[in-house]
C-alpha cells in the first residue's frame, strides 16, 4: 500500500529525524525507577536494540536528574525525558537528552502564579540552548483545566486539540519549529479522531501516535492497531509508541508490535474494520513508568482481567493506574478506577473515591463494586 504522509516538517531528535521525509519511528519509555541507574540503562539499552528510535526517561526530582546524567554514559539511544509538573528540571535535564516532552495539563501544579507561557518560555529557552526538540504531548487525563472548563464534559476531545493547537501557536510566536505533538486517549476512536482535527489544521507538525493505557497484549496492541491503521492509512503519524502494561523485562516487546504494526499497514495487512466491541468489559492499564509506585501494580493489573472475566459481557470499563501522578485524573472516566499507592490501592467509582485498600485486599472490595454495578444496571434496564 502506498501511504501519502501529511507533509509535516522534519525535526531532527539525536541521530534520527522525525516527519514525512523520514521512516515512522517507533519509541518506548523505561518503566524501571529511574534512580536505580543500572537498571534504567540496561532496560534503554535493550529498548535501543530491539529498534527504538527515541527512548524515553521520566524525570520528577533532582536526584532523577542526577542519575539521568549517569544513566546517558551507559546507552548510546537517543534519549528523550518526561517532564511533568517541575518544569525548572528542564535546566537539568537539556544538557543530557534529544528531546524534552511536557504535557501542558501539568504546568499548573508548580508555581502557581507564574503564566504558563512564562514556564513554556524557559523550556524552550533550555532546549534551544542544548539542541533539544521538544514534544507537546496532551493526555486525556491531564488536560490543561482553562480548556476543560469551557466545553461541555462529554467533549473530551476540543478542549485537548485546542491546548495542543494553542501550545504549538505560542511554539511558533517563539520562532521555535523543532516541535512534535502528540494527543493520546486510552479510547482509540477519540485517538483517531483528535488527530484527524489535528491533522487538518496543523499538517505540517509532526504527530507522536498512541493509545494511552491501552492495556496488557494481546488487548492493549490490537487497540493500539486500530488506531494506528486508521491515522497512517490517511497520512497521518510520524513517530508511535505502543503502550503495553508488562513487565520490565518484556519491554522490549513495545518496539517489536510497534515495528510489527507499521510493516502490516505498509504491506496492506489491515483489520480494523473491525471496531471494538462497545457492549463488553473494557480493562484499561497503564503502560507503567518508573513512577510506579509499587511493583506489585503490573502483577494487580494481570489479576483484573482474570477476575472480572465473569463480566464480560457488560459495558463496564475499569482502569488501573500505577501511580499519583496520572491515576487519580486518569480514573476519572472509567466506571471502576484502581490507582496503586505505595502501601495500598486507591478505589473510585467515577470521579468518586470509595477508599484505599491494602493490595491483598482490593480484588475482592473491587468485585463487590463491580457486582454492584452489574445489578444496579441490570434493573435499570429492566
Ligand atoms: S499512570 Fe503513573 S506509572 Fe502509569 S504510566 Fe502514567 S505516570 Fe507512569
């Protein structure tokens, strides 16, 4: 199949370019605690070798910063590191990676009476001075509040392309080009469809695709392929992560069903006439990150799914997050949320918390609810 891509601009990222002059890359993220140096460089290292094009590395704290610094002696990936509410770290981390993501829904937390242009402005100022591309990167969970506010909630999707579209506008008042965006929801139908719009208005800025919390394979990859077939298929796309809740040692597993998806659609191998299926369960995890809280979370998220198998047939949908800093706002649009703590998990019905719970004892608390739930819809319906 011949795809025509969207003629977006090259953005050099290290050793790779990203933009329709150049192949998709396919990328990952370590999910190992980034202090913990060797073992962060060895998951990069392996993520390198199985293809990734860019590898990516969350930074929250100085010492992370600290042991980023170490961990790029040890690995010859292009690095690019995840920038969530402490933009100041910018300063840090510049000098030692290809490319600084921040998610405009985090520039809120720190500094509260500083504009957010203000804080833009000095990550910008970072990345120019060490030869940085940056990425827009807008997650449904975490959208810029200023534009949740103006929509009607069951609009998810606007209030996420306009924070995009107005990120890249102030982008472009700075005279900086060397910008990717990327807009991921952990529903692949809202995926394609923001960036389509995306698309449309902004053909020339590079798209980072993905499925958030799409889940454990083989679910989280078909998921993830149906949204991709749809935007590559039309041109749209220049660099994809496929999300998989697995363990660190699998992670390599990310590149190889990302590369395996690419190769399917240029060879015309597409299935996504078939759509997900809406009148059943749907389990939605995390990818994990070294932010997760506790280990046991990829293990919890396995023992969901083989739990509630006995729901299936109900449009019930459940998330499970492995930590604080995207749990609690990504849980928000499931019906049951589970976000891992350290010592205990988090439950929500909705927006609702119902209480934490140690993690030998939240199965069984998460089962009452869903049998709840299953019994208060059923005589709804009758
Ligand atoms: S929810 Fe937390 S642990 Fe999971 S991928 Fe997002 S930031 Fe990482």
């Amino acid at each position: 199949m011949t795809i025509k891509r969207n003629p977006t601009r090259s953005v050099p990222i290290g050793s790779i370019q990203i933009g329709s002059g150049y192949p998709i890359a396919v990328q990952s993220m370590t999910a190992t605690k980034t202090q913990d140096v060797a073992a962060t460089a060895a998951q990069a290292n392996a993520l390198h070798e199985a293809g990734a094009g860019v590898v990516r590395i969350a930074v929250d704290s100085v010492k992370d910063a600290e042991a980023l610094a170490s961990i790029r002696k040890q690995t010859r990936a292009n690095l690019a590191v995840d920038l969530q509410e402490n933009f100041r770290l910018a300063e840090l981390v510049a000098p030692l990676v290809d490319k600084i993501r921040y998610n405009p829904g985090h520039l809120y937390h720190h500094q509260k009476d500083k504009p957010w242009q203000d804080k833009v402005r000095f990550i910008i100022q970072q990345a120019e001075r060490h030869d940085c591309a940056v990425r827009i990167g807008v997650n449904c969970g975490s959208v810029d509040p200023a534009k949740k506010e103006k929509y009607d909630p069951a609009d998810s999707i606007t209030p996420m392309l306009e924070s995009a579209l107005e990120h890249c506008e102030f982008l472009d008042s700075l005279g900086f080009s060397r910008y990717i965006v990327s807009l991921k929801d952990s529903d692949p139908d809202k995926v394609i469809e923001v960036n389509q719009r995306f698309a449309r208005q902004r053909p020339d800025v590079p798209l980072h695709l993905g499925v958030t919390e799409a889940g454990m394979p083989p679910d989280g990859i078909i998921k993830t392929r149906i949204a991709f077939e749809q935007l590559i298929s039309r041109g749209i796309g220049d660099t994809v992560r496929v999300s998989l809740t697995v363990p660190n040692n699998r992670k390599p597993e990310e590149i190889v069903a990302g590369r395996q998806i690419l190769a399917d659609i240029s060879a015309g191998r597409v299935r996504s006439v078939v759509r997900l299926r809406r009148d059943q369960l749907n389990i939605i995890s995390c990818p994990s990150c070294s932010r997760v809280e506790n280990e046991a979370f990829v293990e919890l998220a396995a023992e969901v799914k083989e739990m509630t198998r006995y729901a299936q047939q109900h449009a019930i949908t459940i998330a499970v997050m492995g930590c604080r800093v995207n749990g609690p706002g990504e849980t928000d649009d499931a019906d049951l949320g589970l976000w891992c703590g350290p010592k205990v998990v988090n439950l929500k019905r909705g927006t609702e918390a119902l209480g934490a719970f140690p993690y030998d004892q939240i199965l069984g608390r998460l089962k009452q609810e869903l049998d709840h739930l299953i019994a208060a819809r059923t005589v709804g319906s009758s």
